[in-house]
C-alpha cells in the first residue's frame, strides 16, 4: 500500500471510530436514560481528511494543535489509534471519566494540547503559543527543542467571534511566527449555512494580517476532471454554485447531484459525456472531492508550509458530515445517525458487529498498516508533554513601606524590587498589560527589565534626550510583553505563557496587569486559561468605586464574585501593603505547585495542587499598621484572615472587612468599642479562600473525617452565640455574607450594589453606607436601642 492509500484507509477508520463513539455514546451507552446528546458526528467529519494528513502524516511532535471543540471525536479516535487513548475512556465518550466532548488537557488522557469548547478561543492561544514560543527563544531557552508549528482548526462559523480579530491583530504587531489556521470551510454555522463569498473575505483580511493564504478548493479528483473534455464547464458551474445548493446536492447524493448538472450544463457540449461517464456513486466521489478532502492536496500545501515560518491561513474546503448520510444537511450540526443509517455504513466499512472498536476491523493491508502507525512522525517522542522545575521564590519580597499607601502603588514596588534583586526567579518573571501597563503601576519594573521585542527597537524619546518616566526600549532580552487594549488577548496570553513549563518545558512566571471592572471583558478567556490550568498571577487595580471621581464607568462590583467563584484561581484582596508582600510570595510559588496531594489538613485548601492567582488590588491611599509581618500573621494572610481586633468572650459584635474599606471598618469598631468593649474586627484578605476551605471541610466531615476544620472556623470558633455580625466591602456584599452561617451568627452584609456613581471616595462610601456611620448604623439596627455615643463623629 503507498502512502495515500494507508491515509484513506486511516481517514475511513477515524470517521467510522468517531461515528460509532457518538453514536455508542447516544442511542447504546444512554439507551437506558433517554438523554440525546448533541451529534457533532457531522462537524467531526467534516475535518477527519485534514485530521488524518496531519496526525499521520503532516505533524511533528514539537507542533501544538488547537482542536476545533466539535472535532473531539475524531481527535479521540486518533489518539486511540497512535496507541495514546484507551478503549475504556472512547467507550464511555462524554460519561463520567470517560473522553471528553471537546478536547481537554486537564480532563482527558489523550494528550492535549489546548482545550477548546468555547469557539474563537483556541484559534487565538495559538497565537500566543507562538509569542511565547519566540519570547523563550530570544531567552535562549528551550534553545535544543526544534520550534514547533502552532496550528488551530477553525470551523468557519467560528470566525465570527470577535476575538479571533483582537488576536490577529495582535499577532501582527509581534511578528507573528509559525501559525497555521486552518479552516473547516464546511459553509455550515450550527444554525444555516453561512453567507456566500465568506472565503474572500477570510483571505482579504488574512492577507491584510501579513498571513500566506492557501485556498485548498478542488481536490486531485477534480483538478484532474477539470482536464478533460468539458471540465472547464464542470469547473465553473462548481465555482458558480451557491453554497445552500451545493450542500443541498451533496446530501441528495448522485442521483441528483447528475440530474442537476444535466439540467444546468448538460447542453454544453463535452461535458454531459464527462458526467455521464460516471456512476451516481463516482459523480458523488467527484463533487465532493473538494480540497479539504483530498489527502494529496493536503499533504502537499502542510509540506510546503513547512519550508517557511510565516503565519499560514489554510481555506479548505469540506463538506459538513463527509461520507455520513447527513452529508450537506444543513440541519446536520446535532444531527444523529439513525441506527439504520449506522448500520448501512457499517456494512460499507466492513466493520463486524462486536468489532466496532477494533483498529484495523474491516482494514485491508494490516501489516503495513500497523508499519505505518509505529512511525507516525508525531508520536516520535513517547511523551510530548513537557514539565519544567520548580524556580526557587524568595524567602520574602521586599517592599519600602510609607506611613499612607495603596496597594497598587506596593504592586508596583514590589515589582520594581523583584527586577532589582534580579536572579533566576526575576529572570523568569514575564509582565504583561493591555496599554495599562503604566497606569497598573508597572512603570518601574518595565524601565528595569524593558519591553520584549524579537528585534531592538528604541525609545525614541530617550534617544532625543526628552525627559520622561518612562522607557519603553524593547529588545529580544526584554520581560515585559506589552499588548493592546483587547483584555481577551491579555487573558490569552497570560493562557499561553502559563502553560510554558506545560508545552515548552520552561518555567515562566508571568504577570498579568489590567483594571479591575475590565476582568469581565474578557471573563472568557480567564476562564479557559485556568480551565486548561494555565498559571499566572493577575493583578487588578484599582477596584470597586475606589478610582472615585475619575471612574464611575471604571468601578467592579461583582468581581470579588467572580474570584470566588472562579475554578482554579486563588483571589485575594489585601488592604495593606505588607499583606500584599506576604501574598505574592505565596502566590509565585503557588502558580508553580503541580502535587496532587490531600488537602493541607490545616485550612483544608488544594494548596498542593496550585493554581493561578488574582489580586484585586486599589489605588487608594490609607494609612499602614506598624507591624512585624510574622510567619504566624504572614500564613493567617495568606490563608484568608486574621484577627485585626481579637473579640473578647462576651462580644456581642464582630465586624468583618475586605480589602479598601479597612479604614472605615477599624474607624467603625473604635467608635462602637466605647460601649461594646468585646468588639472584634475581622480583617478578611480572601474570602474565597475563607469559602474555599469551610466547604472543603464541611465536605470531609460529612464523608466521615470528624476533625476537618477550616481557617474561617477555627478564626471564628470563639464567638459567642449571640454574637452579630456586619461585613463590609467595596464589592458585592455577597462576598462575605456567608460568614455567618459558619457557626450561626446573624450577619448583616454591606457592599456595593450599583453601578457608575461618580464622586469623591468619601462620597461614595457614605451613598452605599460602607463608611464607618453606615457600619455602625447597621450594627446598631442589629441592636436596637443602644445607640453608638459618637456616632456624630463621623
Ligand atoms: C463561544 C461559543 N458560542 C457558541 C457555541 C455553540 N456552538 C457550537 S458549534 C457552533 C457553530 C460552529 O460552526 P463552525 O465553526 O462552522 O463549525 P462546524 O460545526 O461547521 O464544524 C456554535 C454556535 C460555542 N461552542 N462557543
Ligand atoms: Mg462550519
């Protein structure tokens, strides 16, 4: 068998494998339950030529692949077949432990390299991969590794999304390496078919990106149709259809596909001979023998892609549910096989009952085949997965404390101290910000480690001896990637960076900058970056209505929420620049951790798993506790919170804070202290930390393990019954409302809950009641009848 030969037979397995996996999945495995999953048998096939001449034949073990969400049949099919995905995890396809519906690093086996599930967001971290890519290469890092190819496979509906756009854009202006998108040019969205002429504009606006552009339109069969007597009439009638008819033709099949040819060209000469000389079946073959499909084509434009690095937009045309009876059907997106129609293609296969899984069932050449498999150049090396040591943190970082500061002004020394210090750990540290660089406070890391940039580029400002703050010199040496206002592409490449031990076996540290209300901008991509467990810190600043009369379009309110609720990331709010120190010494070595460890028995946290951190952090100025940041204080911080103002045994009210509303809070329980002398003061820095763990162990004693007990409930175990409690945030008081129902205290929760006041902070303080009369109003509500004696103070 040559080479092609063994690639169709391996493309016929690969949509057999994947049609019978959905199908076991939908009317065998489920049969018992009713439930009807989407098919996706359709969008899989529409890619299994392409998947085929690429895991076959066209990748190497170095290239990364985006998997196009709806492809993950054919991509478990695959693996299954190069030995990766076992039997167990393809039978139980989308059940409990079993193969996931799109691809997954963190939940399959097989091998991922991105996951993907939400559209548009795959196609962009190849770019990023790519940046990051040429970022360690300008290091010198990962130099022995050969550079890989980043490629996605994007439905064509798919490039609807918004922020494939941003990311192009992006990759431009980096000088974009080593990318290859190609699209499923199936002319089919889930909805309908999409507009005509689509294809020239995906090429105006790839080529407008500075990208090659390969229309793999007309498959071998075709182009050698096209030569025969007649074939130009063929040709133009094929490149005159419009796409509803083509597609309507392709799931009629050869009776109608001849029929209609006949009717429209069959008087011109030639080519009614052309037709005719074909059966229903081979004239089925040649009209759907389109570019996407033709394994020569596909071979040839993957090779001679390969001889270069610039970015490839690959348009190849396919047929949404090639080779299945749903072929064309423009209802097809969730569309299911019948069993008779899986019968019937089972019968075509070769494939026998009980031998559905089987690799080579119903395979000529098995010898050969098997040859084949063994030396797929991509599964070359055993493990493509790659992992990266640990990068020692400091045992503390640094920080100059000032009588009044804000954290993000600590943020930024901080940050300032680490690429002073220098050192292994500053050298792996890389900072990123979309055009918020300066206003995050990032400034004074930036003029210490500059700008990354693949060639030296000057500041000309510093050049022309103009005073500034500011160098914005960039170089292949540089640590700081600067972006574009696009948060989804901030998100994205805090994504890709965050997987470089992962993928390129190199440790990065990066840093991601941005205000606090734009985390919802790009909310999605946050999302899949901890998803597929990318690791980063991202600080955010300022926050809550804490940017005062500047900002009232720029406040947060549900972002305290979002980090709380936010799987895999870790978010904290200090109040205090000594907090903030404590945290990020934690939080570098946190994104690091990969254990797979119990609980740590002590707060009940995953701390041993790691994950990625989020620090919401204020540009406003308070005043700083003179304090030694002890181990014992610096562990209570970093676990959630820490006694401001210890209760005494009979307190009757405890007040509870997070974050910028400190001031306010200690004013409120010094005032309040003059009669309730037991008051305490609960200084929260991470009430999803807090959360996180009273769950946890809540979870544990309920399975049996008496002795769980989580920070929260041990800080606030002393508590009298009777106590009350007033929690107070510059957020959403959700944030904290909970806390009472650790151990049943009444609890009366302040925040934040509308949106895009403007005023002074005090102002907006007192219209939402989180300054301190609104806190001691609110414990006195919880006491009636007592009124606080210097209430007028405030
Ligand atoms: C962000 C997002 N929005 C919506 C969806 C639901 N969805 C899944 S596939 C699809 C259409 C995809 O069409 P196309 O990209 O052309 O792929 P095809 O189905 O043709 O293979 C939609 C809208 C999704 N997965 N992600
Ligand atoms: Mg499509």
């Amino acid at each position: 068998m040559d080479k092609i030969e063994i690639l169709a037979a391996l493309e016929r397995k690969v949509r057999w494998l994947a049609t019978w996996m959905v199908h076991n999945a939908n009317h065998l495995r489920r049969s018992d339950d009713g439930l009807k999953v989407g098919g996706h048998q359709a969008s899989s096939a529409s890619l299994s030529t392409i998947m085929t001449a690429l895991y076959f034949a066209a990748l190497r073990p170095e290239d990364r692949v985006a998997v196009k969400p709806h492809a993950s049949p054919n991509f478990h099919a695959i693996q299954y077949l190069l030995g990766a995905q076992s039997l167990d995890k393809i039978e139980n396809f989308r059940a409990f432990g079993g193969a996931q519906s799109y691809p997954s690093r963190t939940k399959d086996v097989d091998d991922v390299d991105f996951s993907t599930g939400s559209v548009g967001l795959g196609a962009a971290q190849t770019i990023f991969a790519s940046l990051a890519q040429d970022y360690l290469r300008a290091k010198g890092l990962g130099a022995d590794r050969p550079e890989g190819k980043m490629i996605a496979l994007v439905g064509d509906a798919e490039m609807d999304e918004g922020n494939i756009f941003e990311a192009l854009l992006e990759g431009w202006k980096h000088g974009l390496r080593n990318t290859w998108w190609v699209i499923d040019y199936n002319r089919q969205s889930l909805d309908a078919v999409v507009r005509e002429g689509l294809w020239e504009r995906f090429e105006a606006i790839f080529r407008s990106f500075g990208w090659d552009v390969v229309i793999l339109k007309h498959g071998s069969l075709q182009q050698a149709a096209f030569a025969e007597p007649g074939g130009d009439a063929l040709r133009t009638w094929i490149d005159n259809c419009p796409n509803q008819l083509y597609s309507a033709l392709t799931f009629q099949g050869g009776a109608a596909w001849r029929k209609r040819l006949l009717d429209d060209i069959g008087d011109q000469g030639p080519v009614s001979k052309l037709i005719e000389l074909r059966s229903d079946a081979e004239l089925a073959e040649l009209m759907g023998n389109l570019g996407g499909h033709d394994l020569p084509s596909l071979l040839e434009a993957f090779e001679a892609a390969r001889s270069h690095d610039r970015p490839v937009c690959f348009i190849a045309y396919t047929i949404k549910g090639f080779g299945l009876p749903l072929a064309g059907h423009k209802d097809n997106h969730a569309g299911l096989l019948t069993p008779a129609q899986v019968e019937g293609m089972r019968a075509q296969m070769g494939v026998r009952p009980g031998r559905e899984w089987e690799p080579f069932e119903g395979l000529a050449g098995e010898a050969d085949l098997r040859r084949f498999l063994e030396n797929v150049p991509f599964r070359a090396r055993a493990k493509r997965a790659a992992s990266a040591t640990v990068t020692a943190v400091p045992a503390k970082l640094d920080v100059e404390l000032a009588r009044e500061m804000s954290t993000q002004q600590g943020f930024g020394l901080i940050m300032r101290n680490i690429a002073k210090t220098g050192g292994e750990f500053a050298d792996r540290v890389v900072t990123t910000s979309p055009d918020v660089t300066v206003s995050t406070n990032l400034g004074g890391w930036v003029n210490a480690r500059s700008v990354f940039a693949r060639q030296n580029l000057a500041d000309t400002f510093k050049a022309e001896r103009i005073p500034s703050t500011f160098v914005w010199d960039a170089s292949p040496k540089g640590q700081h990637v600067e972006l574009g206002i696009a948060e989804m592409n901030l998100f994205l490449m805090l994504s890709a960076f965050g997987l470089s031990h992962a993928i390129f076996g190199e440790r990065l540290l990066p840093v991601g900058t941005l205000y606090d209300p734009f985390i919802e901008r790009g909310l999605d991509a946050l999302n899949y970056a901890c998803y597929q467990d990318a690791r980063f810190i991202l600080a955010a600043t300022p926050s809550g209505v804490t940017l005062a009369p500047e900002g009232g379009a720029h406040q947060s309110i549900a972002t305290p929420l979002i980090g709380m609720a936010q799987d895999g990331l870790a978010s904290f709010e200090p109040a205090f620049v000594d907090e903030l120190a404590a945290i990020m010494r934690f939080g570098f070595d946190y994104i690091q951790r990969d254990g797979r460890a119990e609980p740590d028995p002590s707060t009940w946290l995953r701390d041993a798993v790691g994950g990625s951190i989020y620090l919401r952090l204020s540009t406003r100025g308070i005043e700083q506790p003179q304090r030694a940041m002890d181990e014992g204080l610096a562990a209570d911080v970093v676990n959630g919170g820490y006694w401001m103002r210890r209760p005494g045994p009979n307190a009757q009210l405890v007040i509870v804070y997070q974050g910028a509303v400190a001031p306010e809070a200690i004013a409120a329980t010094g005032l309040l202290a003059e009669d309730r002398r037991d008051i305490g003061l609960l200084a929260v820095t991470s009430a999803d930390r807090l959360h996180a763990g009273w769950s946890a162990a809540l979870r544990a004693r309920e399975i049996g393990r008496p002795n769980a007990t989580s920070h929260v409930e041990r800080v606030l175990s002393e508590l009298p019954r009777h106590c009350q409690i007033v929690t107070v945030i510059d957020g959403h008081p959700a944030t904290l409302a909970w806390i009472g129902s650790v151990h049943g205290h009444r609890t009366r929760a302040l925040g934040v809950e509308h949106f895009g006041q403007t005023g002074t902070i005090a102002d907006l303080y007192r219209h939402f009641g989180i300054d301190a009369a609104g806190i001691i109003r609110s414990a006195e509500a919880l006491f009636p009848g007592r009124p606080a004696r210097h209430l007028s103070v405030v």
